[in-house]
C-alpha cells in the first residue's frame, strides 16, 4: 500500500536543464519537510517531455507518495485546502456583513443543503437506493428546511416552497423524458466509467446524471420562487384593493426580467464550466452537428435547458399561487423593513 504524506517545501538544493538528445528538460532537487513529523527527504522534480513545467517555490506544501517497491517520495499534488478555506472565510464574511442576520441565516440554509447532500443522499446512494429516489427524498428535505431558514416562516415561504417543488417535479419529468429520447447513458465522462468499475455497476449512472440535475435547479429555483412570492406580497401591501388579474399581471411582469437574467445566468455557468471541453470539440476537425452530438456534448444542453425550463415556470407558478393566496388573505402582515440606527431585531413568524 502508497503511503501518501503531507510536506512543505524548504529549500531549493539545485535547479537547471538537462538535455536527453532530443529535449532541453528542466529539473529541481528539493528539500521537504514531512508536516507531521520532524522527517526531512529530498526528490528531484523533472519535467517530462512535451509537458508544461511547473517549477516549485519555497514554503509551498505538496502531497507526497511513497512507492511501496523503492520507498522514493514522489511530488504527485499541491495541498490546495489553505487557499480553499481562505477563500470560504472571505465568501462566509462578506455574506454577513452585507447580509448582516440574514445573511447569517443564508450560511446555516447553505450548511444545512451540504449536510443533506453528503450525510443523506450520497450515502443513499452508495448503499443501493436509486439515485433519482434518494435525490427526490433529499430535495423534499432541502427545500423547506433551507428556505425556512433563509427567509422565515412566512405565508411568502410557504408559497415559494410550493411553487419551487412543482417547478422542480415537471423540470426532472421533462430531463427524464429527454434523457431517454436522446439515449443518453451518464457515462459521457471518465469520472462515470470510473464510479461504474468501482461499485461494480452498482449504481445507476444514468439516474445519477439526473439526480445531478435535479441538485443543480435547488439554487436556481430558490431566487426566483421566493421573489415572486414577495413581490405579490408587497403589491397587495400598497394596495389591498388590487383586483387577481391586475395583481398577477403586474407580478408576471416583474417575473419576467427575473426570468430573463436567472436564464441568462444559468446558460452562462454552464458554458463557463464546460469552456475546455467545448475548445477541444471546436478546434477539432468535427462540424458543428457533430459536436452537438457527442454525447457529453448532448449531456450539458440537456442539463442547461432542463434548468432553464425549471427556471421559467418557477415564476409564473409561484405568482399564480401567490396570487390566488394574498387576494383571498385579508390581514397581510407587512414586512418588517430594517432601520439604520436601531437594532431591533427582524421578525422571524408571521
């Protein structure tokens, strides 16, 4: 068995060029520290023929592999978790500074969705339970217990839950339905090959690559539900009178620049997250069609417009709701609106 290490990087004994009869490689023997121990090794760091070289610097800590047969550290990763956790303390500080209490909340919806997803579905999964079932379950867990959180319990959360369910419900029929037509298998990427091998086929990939979907349209679909909801709230607010149709007409209106932008922000991250494979598909001698159908190609649009789709409805859905709710509710609790210099608190019920 590999022993795996953690070292820091002390000093930089000797650097230069070798030349191999074809190549001009560089090359750097080092002098690392073991971090849990007060051992010292030494490894000489070449580069490889037509690959990019990548020279360390002193004090940056690297993970190390021992082999079993020669007992030689090799340089195999950077220890990247220091960089990670800076930069979540930066994102957890300005969430609540800006977001002063509910802002604070929104970290505890956020932590919650995590302990969902890897204490609840992911073990589903490795246990047997269809991937699909498992994700459903941890969806219906997710939705409320976050939007509770992060927005109060409210008649407008109340609302927001409903309409992000039926929006995520006929988003995951709609991907479903389109999987099956376009025969993809979820096994377009090596991470899914590899999954496959080592569960022994165990588990579904092709109802993975849903489940996928359905996590990615939680986020999305939190925006834009509990939006609308408040909006409608805060029309009927200004005017109790308002009659259903005009109340959801001007709602909708909003709605539709919130879908807009939401839809514009989704097909971006997507694109954004698939940029080199799309390079490698594009510089390649394949047309246009035939890229859109490779299969982790068809994969991505599947997962892009699934989610759009989710997005779209989402806001009608949850303004007709809405709708239908203020305009029979007769007593609207207003919403409470935070004042600079006092410091009472935010109502939480209504």
């Amino acid at each position: 068995m590999q022993s795996t290490k953690e070292a820091t990087i002390t000093k930089i004994i000797d650097q230069g060029k070798n030349f191999d009869g074809t190549n001009s490689l560089e090359f750097q023997k080092l002098e690392l520290k073991i971090n849990d121990s007060e051992e010292s090794v030494q490894i000489i760091n070449s580069q490889m023929p037509f690959s990019r070289w990548n020279p360390y610097s002193v004090k940056e800590q690297v993970v190390l592999q021992q082999e079993p047969e020669t007992l030689n550290w090799l340089i195999t990763d950077y220890v990247r978790r220091p960089a990670l956790f800076q930069l979540g303390a930066i994102f957890a500080l300005l969430v609540i500074l800006i977001g002063k209490w509910w802002g604070f909340r929104s970290l505890i919806s956020l932590i919650a969705s995590f302990f969902v997803i890897f204490g609840m579905i992911l073990p589903m999964i490795v246990h047997g339970w269809n991937p699909l079932l498992a994700t459903i379950i941890g969806s219906f867990i997710i939705v409320p217990i976050t939007f509770y959180i992060s927005h109060g319990i409210k008649t407008k959360t109340h609302i927001a839950v409903v309409g992000t369910i039926i929006a995520l419900v006929i988003s995951g029929l709609l991907a479903a339905n389109f999987m099956d037509r376009a025969k993809l298998t979820g096994f377009a990427s090596e991470e899914a090959g590899f999954l496959s091998v080592m569960t022994q086929n165990s588990i579904d990939i092709r109802g993975l690559l849903l489940a996928g979907i359905i996590i990615s349209l939680l986020g999305t679909l939190d925006d834009v539900a509990v939006s609308q909801s408040s909006f409608v709230q805060q029309l009927k607010e200004a005017d109790p009178d308002m009659s259903f149709r005009e109340l959801f007409i001007r709602a909708t209106r909003v709605g539709q620049d919130h879908v807009s932008s939401m839809v514009n922000t989704l097909v971006l991250v997507y694109a954004g997250a698939s940029l080199p494979l799309l390079l490698l598909f594009l510089t390649s001698n394949s047309s246009t069609l035939q890229v859109l159908n490779f299969e982790v190609i068809a994969e991505e649009i599947v997962r892009t417009l699934s989610g759009s789709v989710g997005v779209v409805l989402a806001a009608p859905i949850t303004t007709f709701i809405a709708t239908v709710v203020f305009t029979k509710k007769k007593n609207i609790p207003k919403e409470p609106i935070p004042r600079a210099k006092h410091k009472k608190k935010l109502a939480f019920f209504h």
